[in-house]
C-alpha cells in the first residue's frame, strides 16, 4: 500500500463519531486508498494483508479487523456538528456502506452522500497517515485532524504556520468526540482524558503543536478552541493544497508526482497544458518497473525528464493507458449492453406475440380449439410425434416433456396465425 496520505473533507473531519481508535484509524486508510476513484467506482478494494500491516494488526488474526469493519458499517454519523460550513449543513449516514472479504481481497463502499461529500470539497486537508499510526488515544484522531484543517483555513494569512479553529460550545464538542450522555460529567475528567492526553499524543508525535484555549462563564468552562502551529520540520503534517480546489484532475496528478519526488511547480506547465501525457509518463514508469527495468537514476529524474521531453515519449508494444483500458472497458460494456438491450427487445417482442396467441387461444370455443390441438399434433415431425404418442400411451402429462411443449406450441401458434390473423392484427 503506497498510499501515507488522506486527502479529506472539512466537513467530513466533524463528524459526530462513536468509534474507536482502531476504527477511525481502519476507516481513514480505506478512504484514503479509495479517494481517487470515489467518483467513478462504488466498490473499491484494498489487500487485507496490507491493510493489517499498515494499521497494526496481526493479518492471520481477521477476527479485530472483522469487528472493526461492522462497527463502520453499523455506526451512523452525523456531519458538520459545528456548523463552520458558510450555510447550514446536515445529514446522517453509515461510515461504510458494506464490505466482503474473499481471500486477501477486501472489497467494500462508502454511501452516496458520504461519497459526494469526501470528493467534492471547497476545502481539503491533508491528513497523514503515518503520523495517526503513532496515536494510542481514539480522541487524537479527530483532534489531529480538525488542527490540519484549521492550518488550511488560514493558510493564505500564515501560509500553514499558524492556525486555530472555531470557538467550539461544550456540548457540541462532546457531541463531536462521540461522548455519551453520564461519561466525563466532570469537566475535570474531561479535560485530562479528552483533551489534555490526546493534545500531548500530537504534540509528541508530529510536527503540530496545540495550544487549548478554554471559555468560561462564571467560572464554568463553556466552550474551547484549539490553536495550532507548525514546526520548523514538516515531516509530520503532508503537504498542504490551496484551500480551494477547481481541478480535481489536476489535484491527482499534483499528489501522485509528490508521491516520486517530483516538484509539481517545476512541471506546471506541463500540468496544465498536458495533464494525459503527466499521467501517461507515470502509468509508463510503473510499467516499466513491473517489468523490472528501474530507472538507473531513478523514478524523479526520469519522470521529469519523460515529463519534460521535447519530443513525447511514444507507447512501447504492450503498454496501455489506464484511460485507454477504461476507454476498451467502456466500449466492450457498450456492445454487451447494445446485445443485450437488442435480446430484451426480441424477447418483449416475442413474448408479447405469445401472450397474443395464448389470448386467441383462451377465446375459442371447445371445438375449435380441439381442431386446432389436432391439427397441431399432425404437423409435428416425426422425432416430436413419437414423443407425444409415448406421453399419450403412458398417460403422462405433456408438459412434462419441454421439447413436445416447445413443438406444440409452435405448431399451434402457426396455425393460429394463419387462421385468426385478423384477431393478432388487433392485438
């Protein structure tokens, strides 16, 4: 899994959460490992061997996970508890909207409104993975989280030196780490295990440090806001987008060209102008390594230098695009469909002849359709009338020959046909 970093939505970091460490944890790796794909793809998939490993988990023990992923699907969450959206934004939905596991396959989704919410952002923050796998408490998480989203928010004034979050009511911020009603009514208990240890945890682990600035009223705290600065070292936060996204296409090309150490800055032209030729040279690259052709400088500079090249590089034989495996995908999905659309119509068609048929059938007098019975069992071939002499003679039923049925029935419907067509015109 190359996945360290989640790209994640303001509003989808408030969340009103009733999850443990472990399922925040478990949740954020597979969103961040379905992110690019939220959009175009409702099922996404992950190894479970690297998922354990990435998370902390024995993979020969499934049970943890196991628990753990039908908590996700049955927690509900509700979203925007602190309402810091310009309008009012609220809802409900599960974490996950289900999973399955086949082999070392794990397949699962998120719900459509969790879906467009998580890849539709006004705002991003980038949460890195690596740093949350330090964390021991479940109350870091989101802590840690709504501290790199406030960095973006005020990242055009302090360009992510400083930030500090929304003056949070009490109540809403208890709502928000998932707080039941009767646990921590002490605000001294509160304070030491929801607050102080989990702000130490981030403060000790990454490159944040968190300040805690408390209201009160008579004496009573009554709301609090976290302040929040970034070191001199960067290593522990991921690197920061401009809050306001136009191009999400573009947003992954600039993620995936960190991820090989490649300056988006120094390709922005190329960004811009040649955004399927910046994918194409990394689709190409990792083509290559799976071939086992390293670059012998490796994968930044001969990215850059693919990327850059005043002639493009061309395909090699056997090299196809994602977009062009998408593209063929797409296009044999179009023939199967056009086949089976054509093959749904001729059999509405021919069913809606039948029922036409059966309909004349049901309308004709006993005799006439003892005539017509007749006649139809005279011009069976020979294979399908000793069939229904041998049915006949041991007096079973007709039906329970499907071939005999299939014959009388298309001897019938001829006849019907020629002598009834005035009855099948109005039909």
């Amino acid at each position: 899994m190359k996945t360290t970093e989640l790209i994640k939505h303001s509003a989808a970091i408030n969340v009103e959460r009733k999850t443990t460490y472990l399922q925040q944890f478990t949740w954020n790796v597979m969103l961040a490992q379905a992110f690019h794909h939220l959009v175009d793809a409702e099922e996404h998939e992950v190894s479970v061997k690297d998922l354990c490993e990435f998370i902390g988990l024995d993979p020969r023990n499934k049970e943890h996970l196991k628990r753990s992923l039908d908590g996700l699907v049955g927690r509900k969450v509700s979203w925007d508890v602190l309402g810091k959206d310009n309008k009012r934004k609220w809802g409900s939905a599960a974490l996950l909207a289900g999973y399955e596991v086949e082999g070392d396959t794990l397949r699962y989704s998120f719900p459509k409104q969790l879906r467009q919410k998580l890849y539709s952002p006004e705002m991003y923050a980038r949460i890195n993975l690596l740093m949350q796998r330090n964390f021991s408490s479940k109350y870091a998480i989101p802590i840690y989280e709504e501290c790199v989203n406030a960095l973006i928010a005020n990242s055009n004034l302090f360009r992510y030196r400083y930030g500090e979050t929304e003056l949070i009511r009490l109540e809403d911020f208890r709502k928000w780490m998932g707080i039941d009603d009767g646990q921590y009514e002490d605000f001294k208990f509160l304070n030491k295990r929801v607050i102080k240890e989990p702000v130490q945890e981030i403060n000790n682990n990454t490159d944040l440090q968190i300040q805690v600035e408390f209201k009160r009223v008579n004496r009573k705290v009554v709301a609090l806001r976290f302040k929040v600065t970034l070191g001199k070292h960067e290593s522990g936060l991921a690197s920061l987008p401009q809050p306001v996204v136009k191009n999400l296409e573009n947003i992954t090309l600039i993620d995936l060209l960190r991820q090989y150490n490649v300056d988006p800055d120094k390709v922005k032209k190329q960004l811009l102008k040649k955004p399927d030729y910046v994918q194409f040279c990394i689709e190409l690259l990792e083509w290559n390594k799976s071939r086992g052709e390293t670059p012998k400088k490796g994968d930044a500079a001969w990215l850059y230098s693919a990327i850059t090249a005043r002639q493009p590089y061309n395909s090699p034989k056997g090299f196809t695009t994602q977009a062009e495996r998408a593209a063929a995908e797409a296009k044999r999905k179009a023939k199967e469909d056009a086949v089976a659309q054509k093959a749904a119509a001729e059999k509405a068609a021919a069913d809606a002849r039948q029922q036409a048929f059966e309909r004349i059938y049901a309308s004709l007098t006993p005799d006439e359709r003892a005539k017509i019975d007749a006649d139809a069992v005279a011009q069976l071939d020979a294979f399908a009338r000793q069939k229904y002499d041998e049915l006949k003679r041991t007096r079973k039923k007709i039906s329970s020959s499907p071939l005999v049925t299939a014959a009388l029935q298309d001897a019938r419907n001829l006849l019907l046909a020629e002598r009834y067509q005035d009855k099948i015109e109005v039909e």
